[in-house]
C-alpha cells in the first residue's frame, strides 16, 4: 500500500486515507549526550528508523501508512543536572501523546503505532497509548525500538559485531555507534572509559535513581569501541524487524464477539 507523511498532505488525502490507515508517530528527546554526542541523539535515531521502516514495511502493509512528524521532546529531567537538555514533565508528554492521539481520531484515524526512541519516555507512551484507546476509540500499539535489538538471537555472538555492548544504554558505544553510521560527522571525540563505573542492576526491576546518573557522568560504558560499521548492522537489522512490527500491526485486526 502507500506511504505518506502526515506534513505533505492536504486535509482531503487525509479525509480519505486515515479511516483505514495506519499512523506511525515517532517520540525521541533532546537532551544531554554524554561530553559526544549531540543532544538530538534519540531523535535522530527513531525518525531515521522509524522512516527506512515505513518505507520497508509500505509495499507488504495490507494498509496504507501514515508517517506523523517525530515528536522530538521527551521525558528528560534526570538529564537537567547536565545542562544541554529540553525536557517536558512525565505528565505533560503523556498529556501531549494522549493529545496527539485524540487530534488523529479527531481527523478520521482509527490507529496508531507510537514508536519511542528513549528511556524516559516508556511510561508515558504506555499511560498514553491505555489512555487513548478507552477514551478516543483508537487501536493504539507503542514499542520501544532498542527492544527489537536485545533477543538472544540478536545478541549472538559471530552475529552481533559488539555482544557485549548493552542496548541501548546511553551516550555509550550502541548509541555512539549508531550515530555514526547515520552522521559520520560527530559532535565530539568518544571518551575512553575501559572500566565504567557500577550501577545497581536488580533482575526484572527498573531502578529509578538521580545519583546513578551522577555517579556515572552522564553516559554508560565505554563509547570509545564505537563504530560506523557496527551501527549500521544494527540499524539495518532494527530497521528490518521495525519494518515486520508496522506490517503485523497494520494487518492486526480485533475480532468482535457477538451475543
């Protein structure tokens, strides 16, 4: 089917396609990239996925797909001891995303996939995406991209070119990597940190923490193995699994039970 981009069209091709469309809405973040990378790191990474993806995904979806512009702000506070950061409150980007959605079921949109692109956004687009679909009568689906990236078939060594770089950590050798591969030109020189400091790590519990970041400057292990090639195997395979998702997604239909 075909792809569109929500900003070129007019109001009639999207009176017409929406109803049965899929739209696709990317959510990155503006905020401190460790003392390398720049503060647009997370956007620039989903809006580059998120558009080969689309364009993947559009001659197998069963639907036409709807590409919104990237939302580039996010949930970003733990970041503000930094600087460089353009964060929105946890409640204001959920209260932005349930928003966003109902202004597409306002247009005629019926679904949605919200594709995020950093860390502290996860609560809000999962709040967000239960919050639309109650209230706006919207499918709504939202997937984390890294996620894509950390099956045990993913990680498998002779496969992944870094088996041991966590995905997606930040500001560290997988973002790092990525960013090269998509800008080769970047904002700084990778430090070199062969020995990052410790974090708690508690199995299955996602620890919420200022002082961890602290205690880490700002970035996770070490960005300095880095490299363009290692990115873009990891963007080519995140693409092509991202691509699979809108496919499914858009062909995914509820069955209604009838008394």
């Amino acid at each position: 089917m075909a792809l569109v981009h929500w900003a070129d069209c007019d109001r009639e091709t999207l009176r017409q396609r929406l109803p049965s469309a899929l739209v696709v809405l990317p959510v990155g973040a503006v905020e401190q990239h460790g003392p390398h990378l720049p503060t647009g790191t997370d956007a620039f990474i989903v809006e580059a996925a998120v558009e080969a993806a689309v364009r993947q995904a559009a001659p197998s979806a069963p639907r036409d797909l709807v590409l919104a512009p990237t939302l580039r702000f996010g949930a970003s506070d733990h970041h503000f001891p930094f600087g460089a950061t353009l964060s929105l409150t946890v409640e204001t980007l959920t209260q932005v995303l349930i928003d966003l959605s109902r202004s597409v079921a306002a247009a005629g949109g019926r679904r949605l996939l919200i594709v995020n692109g950093h860390g502290g956004n996860r609560g809000a687009c999962h709040a967000a995406s239960a919050a639309a679909a109650s209230r706006h009568g919207l499918s709504v689906g939202h997937l984390d991209y890294w996620q894509l990236l950390t099956g045990p078939d993913d990680r498998r060594a002779g496969e992944d070119p870094q088996p041991a770089t966590p995905i997606p950590g930040h500001a560290g050798a997988f973002e790092t990597s990525m960013m090269a591969h998509l800008r080769p030109a970047p904002a700084g020189a990778a430090p070199h940190r062969p020995s990052p400091p410790a974090v708690p790590d508690v199995p299955d519990v996602m620890m919420h923490d200022n002082e961890i970041w602290r205690h880490l400057d700002g970035y996770t292990d070490d960005p300095f193995g880095a490299s363009a090639e290692a990115g873009a195997w990891w963007f080519a395979r995140c693409v092509a699994r991202l691509s699979e998702r809108i496919i499914a997604v858009a062909a995914a239909e509820v069955a209604v039970v009838k008394n």
